[in-house]
C-alpha cells in the first residue's frame, strides 16, 4: 500500500503520479550507523512520518529496525533512498536497489532517487529506466531524482519519456534555486530540500534571527517555516533529541508576506555542498 497521508500531521504534497509524501520529513545524512537507530525512533516518536537516507550514508540497516521496531504500520511511514553513483546502470542498478532493499528489511519504497548525475558518465538514463522497471512491478512507488540540474532533467524527460516526482536539491534560503523551481513547477516535479537550514551557517543570520524573534520562535523553525511556505518538500536533520521536536513544531505559525520577503533577500546562489555539474566522487568508469 502506499503511505497514508490522513495517517500524519504534516500537510501532504501530491506528486505528479498521483502518490502523497509529507511535506515534512526527516533525513539521516552524516548520522552514523550506531547512532542512527535511537534517532530515527526519537523522530518517529515525535511525530515524523517520513524518513530520507540513501546507501552511501551506510545507515539504511538502522533506519530500517527503527522502523520495524516502531510498531507504526508500514504504510504510515514513507520511506526514501538513494542509489549512488558508483551503481549507475540499468543492471547494477537493479542489484543495488536490491541491496537496499536487503538492508532496510522492507517490502516496498516509497521513494527511489538518483543520488547525483554524473552527467558526464551518460548513465542517469539507463538507471531510470531500471527505476523504471521497479515502479512497474511495484517493488517502488515513486521515482525521482536528486542534484538534477534543467539540462539533466530535460535530457531524462525526453529519453524516458517520464517525469520524475522529485528533484531533491540544496535549498535554504542562501542558495533559493528560483531558475530551476520554476522549471519543476512548470513541468510538475516536486521540489524537496537538503541541507534546508544551511547546515547550520543560518541559525545566526541577522535577519533570521530577527524574524524569530518577532514570532517568537527559533531561527531553525522560521527557516523550516519559510520553507513550507514555498511548497518545498523539506528533510531537516539533527541527532539532538530537542532540536528533533523543535524542528517538527512548525506549524502553530505563519509567516508574513514582508517577513517570507525579507528572507528572501538573502539568496546570494552560494553553495555549501558540491557542483552538480561538477561532482563525480564514487563514480567508476
């Protein structure tokens, strides 16, 4: 089955092949494989109800027994990953999904990306369409992509003849990625957030802080908010049992339209992580 939205709190996003994902998730990047079971069931004790990972954060076996432990029914809780770079191919892919599969101990995906493009390897296609090929014997039930730039995803569009669900890029409100939302608004591809708070480089931003203080919440909420109020899908992460609850606590507020401007401004398209053009790491040729 697939996830319950009427199951979760969090407002649902419908994507464009008709399946729902919260619009709030949480993500396990650099949570380490000892510590990722404790924090995932602080999450979903929480209240969380979606959970990101992806193989090369070697935390799949842990976000899985959390899940399994949780004693929540399989399908309210929708769950993410990512095939890496390295696995591109349409065969390899297949056994890397299989991997996957083996290591979170679950029958079924809500959500399978490509981890990066690697554009310059020329396999993002055929590892769609093995994504492809999953979906249709309904071992996933949505398929996207991450790190995809316009030109990634119109090459993809036009040689699967599909359009993924999701691009999962970096978002906050330094690096606002207008150019390439407005080409997955316009052709339905939902836009999902990692490093949403800018890995923390945010946090005592000037006018953040400042927009926190008049609603009187924390500049990590105010951040989440501006996000949710944008439509973006977003993945905050924290091992920190408080900040866990915090950053799910978003939704007894709103911003105001001078307030969502103000954050707006400080979009300067600085990177933290890396080029998506640019970036090959894990690829074998």
């Amino acid at each position: 089955m697939a996830f319950r939205s009427e199951t979760s709190a969090v407002p649902p996003i419908v994507l464009n092949d008709g399946n729902v994902i919260p619009q709030l998730g949480f993500g396990v990047f650099q949570v380490p494989a000892e510590d990722v079971f404790s924090v995932v069931t602080t999450a979903l004790e929480v209240g969380y109800r979606s959970i990101d990972t992806a193989a090369v954060y070697g935390n799949e076996e842990g976000v899985g027994r959390a899940i399994r432990e949780s004693g929540l029914p399989r399908d309210e809780i929708y769950i993410t990953t990512k095939l890496w770079n390295s696995e591109q191919g349409y065969d390899s892919t297949l056994r890397a999904f299989d991997a996957s599969m083996d290591r979170l101990g679950v029958d079924y995906l809500d959500l399978y990306l490509i981890h990066w493009p690697v554009a310059a390897a020329g396999r993002f296609v055929d590892t769609f369409r093995a994504f492809q090929t999953l979906k249709s014997q309904g071992r996933v039930k949505s398929i996207g992509v991450s790190n995809f730039t316009v030109e990634n995803l119109r090459q993809l569009m036009a040689e699967t003849g599909e359009i993924p669900v999701v691009n999962q890029i970096e978002l906050h409100p330094r690096l606002a990625q207008r150019e390439l939302r407005e080409f997955q608004d316009a052709n339905a591809i939902s836009t999902e957030a990692w490093s949403p708070l800018g890995q923390g480089t945010l946090l005592d931003d000037g006018t953040i802080t400042a927009v926190a203080a008049e609603v009187q919440r924390t500049a990590a909420q105010v951040i989440i908010r501006w996000h949710l109020q944008r439509g973006t899908i977003v993945i905050p992460k924290s091992v920190t049992p408080a900040r866990i609850a915090e950053n799910f606590d978003v939704f007894g507020f709103e911003l105001t339209a001078e307030q969502m401007a103000a954050i707006d401004t400080l979009d300067t398209g600085a990177r933290i992580g890396p080029d998506p053009e640019a970036f090959t790491i894990g690829l074998i040729d």
